[in-house]
C-alpha cells in the first residue's frame, strides 16, 4: 500500500486488527510506516541491496515528524548506496555504550519535576557514577545484586561532593540502595530499546530490602528536651525546626522558602506547583508563631533578600541541615529524629487534638485515598488554621513555651 504520507494521514492509517501493517510513502522511496495491532506507528526505511532487504529503523511518529523521516530517510538510502549497513553501524555503537550514555539518554527523555531529577542527579553521582564507563551489555543481574548489597551495606569506602562541592564520605544504607535500583530499573525501562535491548532489566529481579513506614514523633515528653537543645544552635536552625513543627511540610520546601511566596498581610505561604510533589501549588495557613518567626527574620533580612534561608551555597539557600539536626538529638538526648520526623510530629499533633483526615492531608497536600474524599469532602483554609494553630499551641505548651504573638515581635 502506498500512499503520500501526511502528519494526519500517519495517524488515520487504522491498526490492524493482528500483525502489522506497512504503508509506503510515495514521496521518498522506501520509507515507510509500520503498524503494529497495539498501535505502534515507527518510521523505517526499506531498500534492497546485494540480494537482501534492508529494514531500517528510523523512529517512532511521535519522535519526529514526516519532513524529519524524508530527510533521515535520504540519509539512509545514500548510507546503504555506499555500502554502508546502517543496522550493524548501530548494533556496533549499542555494544560500545555506556551507562553513562543510557544516564544522559534518560535525563534528557523521562520528563520528571525539576526536584526529582535534583534526587535523580544525586543518587547517580553517589552510588552509580563509578559505573559510568561500564558497557551496558556488559551489566547482568550478578552485577546490580552486588552493588545492591554493598550500598545496602554502607561498605562503598569511597567519597562523592555534597551540595557545597566538598568531597565527603559515602555512607548508603537500605533506603539508599532501593532507590538507586529503583532509578536504575527506570534507565532500562525507559531507554533499553534506544541501545538495542528491550526487554531487557538487570534491576529488575534484584533481592530488595522491605523499607518500613516511619513512625518517628516527638512526644509531649519529649518537646522540652528538644526547646533545650535548641538553645545552642543557631537561630537559622532553631528558626527552621520550628517551622517544620508550626507548619508541617517538607524539608526541602522549608529550606527553599522565598520572602515572595510568604504574604505577612494575609500569614500564608504560597508554594509554587514546580516545588510540590504532587506538581498542584500549596497554600500554607501561616499560624502566630509560625508569623512571629518569619517577621523577625523578614526585618532582619536585607531589604532584597531571596531567600528565607539564605546560606553560603550555590543555590544561596540553606541545603544541608543533618549534621545541626543530629547535634540537637545529641543535646536532647533523645531517639533519633529527622526533619521529616517533625512534619510527622505536627500531623500527630493534629489528630490528637481534634483535627479530622481530611484537614490534615490538606495541610500535608497529601491525596485523599477515599472516593469520598477525593470528590466531596474538602478542607477550607479556616478549618486547616485553626487546626494547625490549635496544634502548634499545644505543642508549645508541652514544651513548657510561651510565645511573643506577631505584634509584639514588630513592635
């Protein structure tokens, strides 16, 4: 069948019901579309040479366009005139390829939020990098099982830079090791067939470690001990965790907090959608000491300052606060908690003082997992401030705190 191939004909030419079907096109010799029975529409030029058909594969319809296939299609007839097979020209440049060419492959193909490729971009400089110049065809489900281990292990004995550019131990853990099969599965899922092995998954049968929710809070016990240690760090720091307990969100979103997504006059916090794992923006209710910190800061703060954090980094923004946590649980003498421990402690806080489900998945911009809840039972800002506020002065009072309100700070 041959017709003169259009970007709207490419897609009217009906699947077949099994196989495939070929359809010519009539302005440039041998190229053709195919289509598969599960509606797959790829480009290939075809031409007999030395007693043979060539089937060359040049791309799907959605990865260019018919002008595009013409051109790439000329380029092929002239390869295969000069004697020149263009199939063994790319099975030699698959066997050659390396991880780190399937790195490059996928960051440029798998559209993800700016952050998690920022997570993406960590795990491969940490655990996969040393890996970089080893050939794909070369990696086996042996291989991923070991680096599994080791990482799972802590035993790397090796050193990568952190966020500031300085060289520091690389510890891992099970948690490390899941995540990085678990981007090393998506490389093969997503660009395997790029270098000629579809199908194909090393990290896919890889014996991984079950990693169990956390169920870290902090106590009314417990809250007096962190005040206390609090006092000797910074008030950066001290700044920064009760701001995770006053308003319950993610570390990297505090860190990355901007003076022009906190509006003073109306104490909210607007976070945009490209910093929101869910990809929605988020409006924070900011309660009375969650205000009072940020106004004292605010008139602290140069009169053009970014960022709320402001650090000496590449980004000009706090970036790492583990080793000022760990101090504070050293001085608290506590079980260890994390950042995210405190985000945990302000939703704990919620419930236990009345808040219901779905106001607290609407302070943490988490999904409702209910029909219900989804469609139907939604949270105002009203009732989500008044719980967080209810809350953080609940929390405050187990510390044994009292806190300046927001107009006695700017007085």
């Amino acid at each position: 069948m041959k017709i003169k191939l259009t970007q709207t004909a490419l897609y009217r030419i009906p699947a077949p019901a099994t196989g495939r079907t070929t359809v010519y096109d009539t302005e440039a010799t041998g190229l053709a579309v195919q289509i598969t029975q599960n509606n797959a529409r790829t480009f290939y030029v075809v031409k007999w040479r030395d007693g043979k058909v060539h089937w060359v594969r040049l791309g799907t319809v959605d990865e260019m366009t018919i002008d595009q296939a013409r051109r790439a299609a000329a380029d092929v007839r002239d390869d295969i005139r000069d004697g020149v097979d263009p199939n063994a020209v790319k099975r030699q440049a698959r066997a050659a390829a390396t991880l780190a060419d399937m790195w490059e492959t996928y960051r440029k193909a798998v559209v993800k939020r700016e952050r998690t490729m920022v997570e993406d971009l960590g795990l491969w400089t940490r655990y996969l990098d040393p890996w970089a110049s080893k050939r794909i065809s070369d990696i086996t489900e042996e291989a991923t099982q070991r680096i599994y281990n080791r990482i799972a292990d802590g035993k790397l004995d090796r050193k990568a830079k952190d966020s500031r550019g300085r060289m520091r131990p690389i510890n891992g853990g099970k948690t490390a090791a899941v995540r990085t099969i678990m981007l090393l599965s998506g490389m093969f899922s997503e660009c395997g067939k790029t270098f000629g092995l579809a199908g194909f998954n090393p990290a896919r049968g890889v014996r991984k470690d079950k990693l169990n929710a956390k169920e870290r809070y902090l106590t009314a016990e417990e809250l007096p001990a962190l005040w206390r240690a609090m006092e000797g760090q910074t008030d950066g720091m001290q700044d920064l965790v009760k701001l995770a307990l006053f308003t319950a969100q993610r570390r990297t979103t505090l860190m990355e907090m901007r003076w022009d997504e906190i509006s003073l006059a109306f104490n909210t916090w607007t976070i945009p959608a490209a910093k929101m794992k869910g990809g929605k923006a988020h409006i924070v209710p900011l309660v009375t000491q969650a205000v009072a910190i940020l106004q004292r800061r605010r008139k602290a703060a140069a009169e053009d300052a970014e960022w709320v954090f402001p650090a000496s980094s590449e980004t000009g923004h706090m970036q790492e606060p583990k080793k000022a946590i760990n101090a504070i649980v050293k001085a608290s003498g506590l079980p260890h908690f994390s950042l995210h421990d405190l985000r945990r402690t302000c939703a704990t806080w919620m419930n236990s003082t009345g808040a219901s489900l779905s106001t607290i998945q609407a302070v943490l911009a988490q999904r409702p997992q209910s029909v219900a809840g989804i469609h139907y039972i939604k949270s105002t800002a009203d009732s989500m401030r008044q719980s967080l506020q209810t809350a953080a002065d609940a929390m405050e009072t187990a510390a044994g705190v009292v806190t300046m309100t927001p107009a006695a700070v700017s007085a």
